[in-house]
C-alpha cells in the first residue's frame, strides 16, 4: 500500500477530478489523503479519502473580490491568491506529513505551487495533472486566453513558440509570495513559473480527451492522457420539487454562473425574460441566494444544489460559464451549450465546444437579453449542434480503462 497526496485547489472543476481520482486509488487498496477547502471535505470523505482542512481563507477572499468581475484583472489577482495560498497548503501538508509520514507520490495542479515546492524540498515525486487545456499550452495548437488571443493563431510558428517561451505577464504576481516561501524552506525559486514548475519531470497527467484536445509537439515526453473524470457523486436523484418542474412538459433551460461569479446577479435578470419569450422554463442553479432577481415567475426554478449529471438528460439547452467539469457533464447528456466565458479556462474550453459545433458562445462581459435569445434560439432550433451534441455524448461514453489510467500513476511512484 502507498500513501498518495492530493493536493488540488480552486472551485468545483478543479477539485472534483481530484476526488474522482482518490476514490479510484483507494479502490486499488492505497491510502489516499487530500488537503483543501473544508467545503469539500464531505465528498471526499464520501470518496474514502483521509481529508484535512485547509486553514485558510484566500479562496472565498478571491472569490468575494469584485475585482475577480473585471476583463483585465481577473487573471492577475488568480495569479497572487495562487502565489499567497502556497503557504498554507504547505504548512498543512508538512503538518499532515509529520503524523502520517512521507507520501509516496503527490497529485496537484500546476496552479497549486506547493505540490511543486514540496517536491523539491522533500524530493517526493509528483504528478502534475491538467485538468483543461489552457493549462498545458502548445504553439501548435494555441489556447484562448481571451477572446483577443485569436489573432495570435495566425502568427508562423515560430512566433508562436517565442510567445510561449517568454514568461507569463503575470507571473510576478504569483512570484511577490512564492519567492520568500522558496527560500525560507531551501528551495530554489523558479523564475518562469510555466517552464521551471509547469511540468513535473516525474510525469504529467491530462485529464481530458484527444478530441478534446490533440497531444501536440511540444506536450511534455512523460504525458499520460486519458479522459473527463465524471464524478459518481453526481448520481443522487433529483429533489421531488425539482423532478416535478422539469417533468411538467415545457422545454426546460438550465443557466449556472459557475462557483463564486461576481456576477451572478445580471446573468440571472438577463435570463428571465429571455426564458419567457422562447416559451420555455428555466431552472437557475446557485448557491448564492442573494444573486437571485427578486419575485421569480413561475417557469423558474430556482435551487441551491442540483446534480447536474442526472438533470441535464432533461435539459434543452444549458447556458454555464465554461468550467470543463460543467462542460463534460454536458457533452456527457448530449445538451447542446451556450458557455458565456469570464476568465481564465473559460474561453479556450468555450472556444473547444464551438469547434466540436455542439454549441456557441458569448463573452460573459456581453451578455444581455437580446444576445442570450439569439444564441440560446440557435441551441434550440439548429438541428446541427443538437446532432453534434448527441456526437459528442456517445464519445463520452467510449471511455478507456480506468485501470490504465491508475497503472500509470502507480508507475511513478517508487517501487
């Protein structure tokens, strides 16, 4: 039996594959711990995974900051809560380690500056595991930053091998606190954060499909692909009030924001008198209470948790903010998208769906109700992206052993 560390951070999307994976280690009879937000401590614990609470609060800081609702700002505050975080998770993970001892392998995002610390201070090998695209970055095959990005895919290649090789814009941010972490625990601190610490040289995980995302090129030699993690846990039933709504025969729309939006609020009065036009009902999904427009009509249904895996079947069209966990599920049902991206992944994972034409996007910054109608007409009333939509969910459903996939990650550890 080994002792395997996860170490994932961020919202659902991020988390999620993360637990997915635990679960299916712990079947293989190995100790599995993950250290993280306490909201996720009861999936995990579910998984049969040893959790242990991360005591901080940068993430709800990072999602509660309205400048988290700008175009140009998002990405460079991600990149400091990031940069800030790292010490807590390596407290936590150096505490855990002196009661449980050493792990034999640790599995974290790029994203998550720890993992990669812990690795070189304690020479423990780690995975690096990609969860979407934007992550693992090619010249070959350019992601989308942002909408304006486009025009950098009709540079030669060799520009765009160039813009890669140049540091990230905001690595500074992330490098004001990573920097004197490295250094008060021996460690060398990197000084471009894509190229130093982006891949671990012990292996590199993806965790999305090939015709999701080609392997390219300049992807990493030790790179392991596989598929979308569908967590089991979105099997539950739906809420009676819930299945009674969907099953009353109208045409049923689903709109989510995504975990922690700033701006939950407009996406939802936008919404509603679109929903009303096209003669449809609409459930409108968020933990938030107060992003809710006042006095709902009837055809919404509003609700705090809803499992997505076993609603969509029902949906027409689902209206989200382009997480990759959200968009797999939907590619899962076979419902045709309307991704209306903010930040980050967002973009390249909307830009991915309008290539496999299982449907179209508008820029979150954009939304209105003549948009929304317009689009959401389309994801209704083209027959072609419902026909891509069903394409895609039987791809889903061709998944390869999960057996390979742990077979692999068991490789990387020592013997």
């Amino acid at each position: 039996m080994k002792q395997i560390l996860l170490l994932p951070y961020g919202s659902h999307g991020d988390v999620f594959p993360f637990i997915w994976l635990g679960r299916r280690l712990r079947e293989r009879g190995h100790r599995v711990a993950m250290i993280g937000c306490d909201k996720y401590a009861r999936r995990a614990e579910e998984a049969g995974i040893d959790f242990s609470p991360l005591c901080s609060t940068v993430m709800d800081e990072m999602q509660a900051d309205p400048r988290m609702a700008g175009r140009f700002t998002a990405a460079r505050l991600a990149y400091s809560y990031f940069g800030r975080v790292a010490q807590d998770i390596v407290q936590a993970a150096e505490s855990w380690m002196a009661e449980h001892g050493r792990p034999d392998l640790i599995l974290g995002q790029k994203s998550c500056h720890a993992g990669r610390l812990l690795r070189e201070k304690h020479r423990i090998p780690m995975v690096t595991t990609h969860v979407f695209p934007l992550s693992l970055p090619s010249a070959y095959d350019l992601p989308l930053l942002m909408p304006a990005f486009r025009w950098l895919r009709k540079l030669p290649l060799a520009l765009r091998k160039l813009v890669l090789a140049i540091p990230h814009p905001f690595d500074r941010y992330a490098l004001e606190s990573l920097r004197p972490l490295c250094r008060q625990h021996g460690v060398t601190p990197p000084t471009n954060l894509e190229h130093d610490w982006g891949r671990s040289p012990d292996g590199v995980l993806v965790m999305f499909p090939e015709w999701f995302a080609k392997p390219q090129p300049d992807w990493p030699a030790e790179v392991f692909q596989w598929h979308f993690p569908l967590e089991a846990a979105e099997n539950p039933p739906l809420p009676a009030d819930l299945a009674r709504f969907v099953q009353s025969g109208r045409k049923t729309l689903l709109f989510t924001p995504g975990t922690g939006s700033p701006l939950a609020r407009r996406f939802f009065t936008e919404a509603v008198p679109v929903v009303r036009e096209l003669g449809c009902q609409a459930v409108f999904a968020t933990s938030d209470s107060a992003s809710l427009p006042p006095d709902l009509p009837a055809f919404i249904h509003a609700s705090a948790y809803v499992p997505f895996g076993v609603l969509l079947p029902h949906v027409h069209a689902l209206v989200h903010a382009g997480g990759v966990g959200t968009t797999a599920l939907a590619f899962a049902s076979g419902t045709p998208q309307l991704v209306t991206p903010m930040y980050h992944d967002q973009f390249d994972n909307a830009d991915r769906v309008e290539r496999l034409g299982a449907g179209v996007s508008l820029c979150f910054h954009q939304v209105n109700a003549q948009r929304l109608r317009e689009r959401l007409q389309r994801c209704l009333q083209d027959e072609t992206i419902r026909q891509n939509a069903s394409a895609v969910a039987r791809r889903m459903s061709d998944a390869p052993p999960v057996a390979k996939l742990l077979e692999w990650i068991e490789s990387r550890m020592p013997s």
